[in-house]
C-alpha cells in the first residue's frame, strides 16, 4: 500500500519516449514482485479461525471462491498512478470489499425480483432498507473476502493495461477520432486469476444463510465483481470447481423493460444512441443497431436526434445481466 501510495518518483513526460518505462510501469513493475508476508499469513490465519466459528443466534457461511479472470477492484480509488486498486489497509494484500459483495448479491436479488421470484418485502429483509421515517438493518451480514495466501505463490499482483486509442475525442468531445491518433497506454494492477479469497455471510438461520450464498455464487460466476466486467474480468467460481471462461459462462436469459420518458441522445462520432433513465440506468445501441432504431423512427424525430437534440420518449430496453441495449424508441411517447 505504502508503495502504490508514496513511492511513485515521478510522472511521466507529456512527450513520452515509447523506447524507455515510464516512472508509472516502473513502479507498476515493483508492485508485481511483491509477495505475502509473514504477518499477513499469520492475520489469515487467525481470520479463517474467526470465520470457521459460528456466532450464537445465528447460522455463519464460509466457502472459498476463485478468480477465473483478472479481477480489478477499485479502479477509481484515489492513487498517484490515476488507477487504484482495493488493498487491505493494513496489510497491503488484495480482498473483496464486503459493501461490493452485498451490492452485487442485491443484483442478483432484483433480477429475482423482476421475474417475480421474490418480493419487495423479501429483498428489504435481507439487505435492509432507509426511507423517510423508516430504516432496518439486513438480515445477512456481509464481510469482506481475503485474499488466501496459499493461492497463485502468495503473489496476488499482475501488471495490465487500458489502451485510451482517442485521448483528445474522449477529453473535449470536439475532436474527432481519427486513425492518426497516438494511443495512451494506462497501466495498472490487477489480481491474477488463481487467486482465491475467503468468503464469509451470517443469516438468521441455516436456509436464509444458503440462499444468500447461492446468490452470491451465481452473481460472481454470471455477472462479476469490480470493473471491467463487460470485458471478461471480474469473475470468480467456488473453489475446487471448474474454471468458466467468459466465452462459456452460460448467459442470463434476455428479459425487456420499457423505461418511460427517457432521456436519448445521438453520438454521431461513435454512432451511438444512449438512452438514460437516471445517472446509473443507461442503455446503448450502436453501429447498425443504432442506425435499425434511428430508421424505425418518422423523419422528424430521425433528424431532430442527428441534429445533437435531445429527446424525451418511452424507450424498450434489453437487459442481459450486466448488459442493457436500446432495442427500440417509441415515437408516439416522444415529445
């Protein structure tokens, strides 16, 4: 933690020189080389005590998990190197946040929710809920996942890179991408595949401690955790099974949705059509997707999105786990 966090000596030149590291990789590099420690294997220790004991008035759940793909967690935690990643605190190794296992366990919850296999009242009860003059705690408590030290040589950390192909595009919107464009390759720390991580839930009684464990399960093994799931990282399988990759991991079912008034732009740059219905819930159509929802359209409606303006309408959405895809805009709704 101490070295992602102080020790970056310098940033790179804005005029950079692809024959020589720059001081990011660099230290990017020394981070790879960091292995686990005594202490830390001595804390998993006494953590996997703690998690193998069953508290009274409750009934606990521990099981392993291991990760298919890179996982990267944490992306947008505050770091010199403008890529964080999720340590632990004190001990510098890598861990599943428990606030990202309940969120991503919720998830899967509502998925059941709108195929109407389990209630609103369920959901409140097992995740807990704050309203106006209401509030309740969850019935399952969530703790965060460790990283075993015993996976992958006790070394969690593998270098990898995003490659921004279109930087001045993606800053100012106004410049157009072009293939003259010089790319910017990012690097940052991922945890590699291998790794496994502890994993531990209370419930008020051994058939709600399964039925959260199986959520959770089937969350991190169909829809993933931390970033970049839609590019195949971020999965996770229970221990001891086999690994699925991404290419076979069995697809949720397609189910639809209407979002009424919508917000819908048109980005001619990517040929793209977004439609939002909060800053969270937003749907994509692009290329010749976006061009069949755009000529489905009367012309007064196809020029006003092509001339940047905005438009209100009812909008069907497909959701396919993580996946949501403008399919249709519905002119007579659109104002």
């Amino acid at each position: 933690g101490l070295l992602l966090q102080r020790y970056l000596t310098a940033h790179k030149p804005k005029q950079r020189d692809n024959t020589q590291d720059t001081p990011e990789e660099m230290l990017l590099d020394q981070a790879t080389g960091v292995k686990v420690s005594e202490v830390y294997r001595a804390a998993f220790r006494r953590w996997r005590q703690f998690a193998q004991q069953t508290p009274a008035g409750c009934e606990r759940v521990c099981f392993a998990v291991q990760a298919a793909a890179p996982i990267a967690i944490g992306l947008g935690d505050a770091s010199p190197l403008e890529v964080g990643i999720r340590l632990h605190h004190t001990y510098g190794m890598p861990l599943l946040p428990a606030s990202a296992l309940k969120g991503l366990c919720r998830r899967v919850a509502r998925l059941l929710r709108h195929d109407s296999k389990l209630s609103d009242e369920a959901i409140d009860a097992l995740f807990g809920y704050s309203r106006d003059t209401q509030a309740a705690a969850g019935a399952v408590v969530f703790y965060d996942a460790w990283y075993d030290p015993d996976s992958v040589g006790g070394a969690p950390f593998h270098r990898d890179v995003i490659t921004v192909h279109h930087p001045a595009y993606y800053g100012d919107g106004k410049t157009p991408p072009t293939d003259f464009d010089d790319p910017t390759p990012v690097p940052f720390l991922v945890i590699k595949p291998g790794a496994r991580f502890l994993c531990v839930l209370d419930a008020p009684d051994p058939a709600w401690a399964r039925f959260a464990e199986q959520m959770l399960l089937w969350g991190l093994e169909n829809l993933g955790v931390g970033a970049k799931t839609n590019a195949g990282y971020g999965y996770l399988t229970r221990a001891g099974s086999a690994s699925v990759s991404p290419a076979a991991r069995p697809a949720l079912q397609a189910s639809e949705q209407v979002w009424q008034q919508a917000t819908v732009v048109y980005e001619p740059g990517p040929r793209r059509l977004k439609a939002a219905r909060s800053a969270q819930e937003q749907a994509f159509a692009e290329g010749k997707d976006a061009e069949n929802v755009l000529n489905s359209l009367p012309e007064t409606l196809r020029e006003q999105l092509r001339a940047k303006k905005r438009l209100i309408a009812d909008v069907v959405v497909e959701q396919q786990g993580n996946m949501r895809r403008l399919v249709k805009i519905r002119a007579e709704s659109a104002r």
